[in-house]
C-alpha cells in the first residue's frame, strides 16, 4: 500500500509518500511544489494541480490522503488555501486514484492518540512512527506525511474491525 | 472571437459563450454544469474541472474570462466557491486557452458603465447587450455571460486605445 499524503497551499504544497507492505512504514519521501507570488493566480493554480498530477504518475499511489479544510480565523488565508485545495483535488480524478479526506483533529488522534495535540506534537509524532531521526522539512511536507499516516492509521483500524 | 464566461460555484458552475466576429455579439449560448450535494467534495470538485475541461473542448473559445473571488461576508460560502473556483482554472490549462480574471466591479462597470450596479441591473443589461429577449436563466449563466462581456468590452476598449 503506497499513500500519498498532500498539504495544499497557495505558495507550497506539501507531499509525502510513505509504503506500507504490512503494519510498519517501509519507505518515506516527502517534498514540496512551489509557485512564484510573481505568477498570476491563474498559473499558479495550474501549477499546483500540474504539480500533484506528476506527483502521482511518479509516484502511484494507492490512495491520495489530504487534510480536510478548517475554516481559519483569517477568511483571506482561508480563501487562497480552499482554492489551491481545489485546484489539487481533481488532479487526482486523471489516474483514477481515490482521494480521502482527513480533518485536523482526525488527523491529531491518528498520529498522537490526542485530538488536541500542538502542530510540534503532531510533527514530532510523524518522526518517530515514520522512524525518521529528525522532524520532515519543510511543515508543510510533516503535514502532508500526517494526513498519509492518518489514512494508513485508518485502514488498520477497518482491518482490525473486519477481523472482529 | 469566441470568448467562454464562467461563474462556478460548488451546486452549478454557469457559463455562457459569445461569439464577437466584429463590434456586436454574433451567437450566444448559455447553461451550467450542476454538482450533487449527495456526492463527496472530491467528487463533485472533479466534476466540475471535468465539466469546464469538456466545455472547452466542445465549444472552442479563444478566451476563457472568470469573475475573481470577492470576499463574501459568509466565511464558508467564500470558502465553498473558492474551492469550485480552484478546481475551475487549472482546466483551462488542458487546452491552452489563456484565462482572464474580472472582479465584480469591472463587470459591473463594463456591462452596466457604473461600478455600483444591482444585479438584476447588470442582468438587465446582459440581455440588452446580447439582444435576448429575456434574461438569460439560470442566474449562475447570466453571471458567467457578463464576465464573457466584460473581456470583449475590455478586447474593445484596448483596440480603440491602439488606434490612437
């Protein structure tokens, strides 16, 4: 099982990748796509579903796990992230990959056990069960390798269900 | 010239094709591209990246022209429409159709010539301008034939400004 975790943002977006034959991660790559505030709007929403359709041909994953939005304080912030969210989003329809959505505290007590566990815990968290000596640079990609473990969280869960 | 105008939205995305061969709008056509609210965000952001993609292919324009977000007082509308929004642009990209963003107040001014325009005056006009009877319905449609006019007032005034 192949998860591909994905973090959309106007400016970055956050991907990471992580294998996993049975109950333990076996391989990890996470990185970021970025595009050029000099750049209309218009590109670079292009340049953000261009980037994770790549992404996903290169990669093939089984299945595409992004964080589902929260409705940020700052409506502005908001606005530019729900339109890079959905300019990500149907670049996953092209190879046919499904995508499951994670919300932030689903994500927290997936890969902490607590729903309200800080950005630091949570980061802190994806390193140790994704075995890896430091924290994944930059947040965006930690966060993307959250919503992947979260989904990889989950199937267990369904797994352990079925066999009861 | 052909010049393909869109309003999306999460439910309906609308669009509206003019055809401008001179001075006066030559063939108009309208509709929208409606989303389920049964079906999941995902589904229904492809969808209407898969519904402009096709519109595109279907009805050849030279442009593609978009009202720009403006920052709806109710936080998760705005959030909502610019997730549809997001999931818009990027297929405009496919075909190498370049893409045009207007905000309200440019429509309003190019359509009606005063920024401070209601919509049922601007919706007045639209009809007006195209020479159709009525106003062209759904809303969503008539939205998007404004943002298509806005960009032929805009090729217009443009020319007129070369020529002298």
């Amino acid at each position: 099982m192949r998860i591909l975790g994905v973090d959309p943002g106007l400016a970055a977006m956050g991907w990471g990748l992580i294998e996993y034959p049975n109950g333990t991660p076996h391989s990890v790559r996470w990185g970021q796509v970025r595009t050029s505030p000099r750049d209309a709007m218009a590109q670079r929403l292009r340049q953000i579903y261009h980037g994770l359709r790549d992404l996903i041909r290169e990669t093939e994953p089984d299945a595409v796990a992004i964080e589902q939005l929260f409705f940020a304080t700052n409506v502005k912030t908001a606005i530019v992230v729900a339109q890079a969210r959905g300019a990500a989003i149907p670049a996953t329809a092209e190879s046919g990959v499904e995508i499951f959505e994670y919300t932030p505290l689903q994500i927290k007590k997936a890969v902490t056990g607590r729903g309200r566990a800080s950005k630091p815990q949570v980061q802190h968290m994806v390193a140790a069960l994704l075995g890896l000596r430091e924290i994944p640079r930059p947040d965006h990609a930690a966060d993307a390798l959250a919503a992947a473990l979260s989904h990889a969280h989950t199937l267990k869960v369904s797994r352990l269900l079925e066999k009861t």
